[in-house]
C-alpha cells in the first residue's frame, strides 16, 4: 500500500482535530450545567488538543503544496 502523502495526513489531523474539538466542547458545556469542574477541565483540554492537531494538520497540508510547486 503506498504511503500516505502530507495533504492526506493533513486532512486526517485536521478532521480528527476538528472532532476532538467538538468534543471538548460538550464536555465543556455538561460540566458547566452539572457543576462538574473535572469535566469542564477536561473538555478544555480536549478542545486544545484539537485545535494544536488541526493546526498542525494545516501546517501539513502547506509544506506538501509548498514541495509541489
């Protein structure tokens, strides 16, 4: 099977970054109406996660466009 190429790995880690966002999200919001900190933290947490790995999977997607042209 051929190796995946920078902007396919991009797109995986953006999606998979954008998810993870989403996720933290909810956690973010039940903690806040339950008064549960721990699940609010962790929801911060997922959520910044996320948004390294998006960014990081944009980053990808550059460098291989950059290496095309």
């Amino acid at each position: 099977m051929a190796e995946k190429d920078l902007t396919q790995r991009g797109t995986e880690n953006s999606v998979e970054g954008k998810g993870k966002d989403a996720k933290g999200k909810v956690k973010d919001a039940v903690g806040g109406l339950t008064g549960d900190t721990s699940l609010q933290a962790e929801g911060k947490l997922d959520q910044a996660k996320g948004k390294v790995q998006d960014t990081f999977g944009k980053a990808q997607r550059n460098v291989d466009d950059d290496n095309r042209a």
